[in-house]
C-alpha cells in the first residue's frame, strides 16, 4: 500500500472548479472605488438595517420580477457592510458601471445585461467559506494522465459513434467490466483545503482562437470567481492494496500514477505554449519547481488535457443554424482576462494549471505562518456626483454576537487551533497559537494552551465572516 502523505497542490495558473452556485446580488457589494466584492449573508444585512431602509429592501427583494434585480444593484450601491471580500477585474466594475446606467422601463436590455452578469461562484467550504479542490478533481486528473499513458501501448476497438464509447475506451485500457474491478476504486484522494494565504478573484473567461484571423472568436464570456497563483492546498493521496477477492487486473502504483502524470501534462504544457506563440499570447512556463509533477484542473482546462490523445472527438461549433463538426483537436482557447473582449485584454492566462507534491512539516509550518487574516480598509471618500444627489451614503454596522457558556477546546496540531462550540451547536474557530493567545483573557491561557487544553464555560464574542463565525475575544464566563 502506498503510504498516506500529505499532498500539496500549489496553484500556478487561474483554477476555476464549478460548483453551480452563484453570488446572490442581495448577498453582495461592489466597491467601485476599491475594485472588490464584499459577500455576507442576506439576513445579517438585513437586521443591521433601520426600520425605514429595511422596509425598502424587503419591497424590492419581494417584488420578483426582472425589473427587480437591477433595482436591487441600484439599492445596494453606495452601501458599505462588513464580510469576506474578493477582488475584481476592472473590467466588471466597468460592466457594473453600465448596467446600472439602464432605464428600468428597457426590459429587453435589463435581461440581456443581467444574463451577462452572472457570477459563477468556485467550489468552496459551506462551513469556512472558503475555496476547495475536490478530491474528486484530483483524482479526475491522475485517471486522465494514467489513461494517456496506457493508450500508447495497448489498442482498444470500439464504435465513436457508439453513446458510450468513451466508456467502453477507458474499460478497454483499464481491463475491467465491472466498477468493482476498476483499479481507480484502490486510489483515494482526500479533499484539499488552503493552508496559507488564499485569495479569489473575480475575472473574465474569454474565447480565443488558436489560429491567427481577422474574426474573433464567437464564444460568449463568462464570469467566473478563480483561485489566484500562489495559494497552496493540503490533502492526502493513497492507493490501497486489492483484497484478496478484488479481481484487479491492472493494479496501480506510486510510481505508474506520478510519472504518467508528469509525462502527460508537461506534454500538455508544451503544446499549449506552442499554440499560444503561434497566435502572438502571452506564454507562461509553470515550472514544478520541487513537486511532483503538473495536473490541469477545474473549467476550461482545454479539451486535449481532459482527453485522451489518439481518441480524441472533440465537438467544434460551428455559426448558428450548422451542425458541429469534430476534431481531434479545440479551434479555441478559453483564457482569463480582466476584460470581456480577449483582444483588449492585457492579463490573458490559460486556466488549470497546479503543481503536486508532497507536504512537508517544514514547508506547512512557513504556510500556517502566513495564514494571518487580510484585513480590508475601504477609503472614506467623497461621494460622487450621483451619490450626492441620491444622499449620503449609509454605513451599515457590523454585526457581533456575545455566547454565554460556551465550550472552548484548543488542538495544538495545524499550527494551534481554538474551537468555540454553543450548545445549540453553532461554532466558531481561530487558527494561530499567538493570534488565540491576544484574543484568550490571560487568566485563562494557563488552562486552555497549557492544561487540560479546554474551558467548559467561557463568555465568547464572535464576529459573523459570511456563513462562519470568527472569534474576537474569550474571557472567563461571569456566572461561573
């Protein structure tokens, strides 16, 4: 059996990993002036508003009609509450700008720009809200590089026109029939989760083609919340030895998955960077510095690294009212922008690019360490001209709550961790031995850090973070 380390994926190109959701505009900002998306939760704005404005926004949210939403952006702009901020390409606070600019009685233009203005949300962590890589993404892309290096060697017959010829192909490779028999059922990946500092941001998906024309490409853009370069994820990556009644045929190892992944993907590599000098982008080289190899990972990861070479029927669409035809290769790049027209933008990245390795206690250490939380300072500044007309602009307070009896614990482990657990089971946690330590009453520190490392009763104050809590201060409980 493989050992179980610990795994990091470090992000070395935009990663965007669909999740379905979408950033409500009754739960969000935009901060033209700071160029950032301030995300809470639509319940806690709302309480922290007076009774006036509260009747106001609960008109609107009630109305449901198209009309509705826009009025909603008109509502909420200007206003300032506190939550998880996210960075935004300059490009979208230009849309925002010009959405806001439209008559409410245009409803053919409000559904055409609100459609355009959705903001498609990367997969994240319900409880910490923060972003994620599924285990299931990794996995996905150790089975895509390990089917490529198969295929060199063996020859599978079988029908494209078949529905499942795809399926047929990967059994055919992998020598089983049954999902019991196939040898990625022996493979385990954890879920990754951030360690370190963690940023998204807010950009473009734009269409490119790979062949230099006059035409641009007619894909329509997309808004996506991506991962930024430089974030480093944790998880664990195992292989499991078969049962003796487990009929595997082809069975995996350490060895066969890494190094058909590093062979696969920095192949990938240099192909894209060839097809992107060609039409004059922007070339990035990723190097894996001391990891194990490159993975592809999330949306618009290009066709050829989520297919298999020798195999590929990739479908290319053609202008409306034709039929598309198939390739074994993708006419087009999808690439982030800070703009929506890929011919004006000036930060063009391919998507998907991440290196793995194994974690080292070292190397996490130096990541906790960083893991200070950003705080966000917005300007007080002049309100402009619309502003001035419409009124001040309201400032809505922060919300904090106070927990009585609460139940504190602390785990040494990952840098030092506080958990503050109510007994109607709402939680609140803080990472960081010497952060927990200014916000712990000394005269507690001794019994939490040093003792028995839990407080049955303690008075907590916690601020709300989007769906989470985070701890402010903890001080002895009063009553006790």
């Amino acid at each position: 059996m493989m050992e179980e380390n610990k795994f990091y994926i470090r992000i070395l190109m935009p990663v965007h990993i669909g999740c379905d959701e979408v950033y409500d505009p009754t739960g969000f900002i935009l901060n033209e002036n700071t160029n950032t998306l301030t995300v809470f939760e639509p319940i806690d704005f709302f309480k922290s508003l007076d009774a006036h404005t509260k009747s106001i926004y609960a008109t609107i949210c009630g109305k449901g009609t198209l009309e509705s939403i826009l009025e909603l952006y008109k509502f909420m702009r200007g206003k300032r509450f506190e939550g998880r901020h996210i960075s935004v390409s300059k490009g979208l606070v230009a849309q925002y700008k010009k959405t806001l600019e439209i008559r409410m009685n245009d409803r053919k233009k409000i559904q055409q720009e609100l459609n355009n203005f959705s903001i498609s949300r990367t997969a994240f962590n319900p409880t910490t809200q923060e972003p994620y890589i599924p285990g299931s993404a990794v996995k996905g892309a150790l089975r895509t590089s390990y089917l490529n290096h198969l295929a060199t060697s063996r020859r599978i017959a079988y029908d494209l026109r078949d529905k499942k010829a795809g399926d047929i192909l990967e059994k055919g490779l992998l020598d089983y029939q049954k999902l019991e028999n196939d040898p990625f059922r022996l493979l385990k990946v954890s879920d990754f989760h951030p360690v370190g500092p963690c940023k998204t941001r807010i950009v473009y998906a734009v269409n490119a083609k790979k062949v230099s024309s006059k035409f641009k490409a007619h894909g329509p853009y997309q808004i996506l919340e991506i991962i930024e370069p430089g974030a480093v994820f944790t998880g664990t990556v195992r292989v499991l030895e078969p049962l003796a009644r487990d009929i595997i045929k082809t069975p995996l190892s350490e060895k066969a998955i890494f190094e058909s992944a590093a062979a696969f993907y920095e192949k990938e590599k240099a192909r894209e960077n060839l097809e992107l000098k060609e039409v004059g982008l922007p070339v990035y080289n990723v190097g894996t510095e001391s990891s194990i190899c490159c993975l592809r990972l999330g949306r618009h990861s290009g066709a050829e690294s989520v297919t298999i070479e020798g195999h590929r029927n990739i479908k290319i669409m053609k202008k409306r009212g034709e039929r598309p035809d198939h390739s074994d290769k993708a006419t087009t790049f999808w690439l982030s922008a800070d703009v929506s027209d890929s011919s004006h933008a000036s930060e063009l990245k391919p998507f998907g690019w991440a290196s793995l390795g194994i974690m080292t206690e070292s190397f996490q250490n130096k990541l906790e360490e960083m893991n200070q939380p950003q705080e966000y300072v917005e300007a007080i500044v002049a309100p402009t001209n619309r502003q001035k007309e419409a009124g001040p602009v309201e400032v809505v307070k922060p919300v904090e709550e106070t927990w009585d009896n609460v139940f504190v614990s602390y785990n040494a482990g990952g840098g030092g961790v506080v958990e503050a657990t109510t007994k109607e089971g709402k939680k609140a946690r803080l990472t960081g031995k010497e952060k927990a330590m200014a916000m712990v009453a000394e005269a507690l520190h001794k019994k939490l850090f040093d003792g028995k490392k839990k407080i049955d009763k303690a008075h907590v104050t916690v601020k709300k973070v989007g769906n989470s809590y985070e701890i402010i201060k903890i001080e002895r409980q009063t009553s006790c």
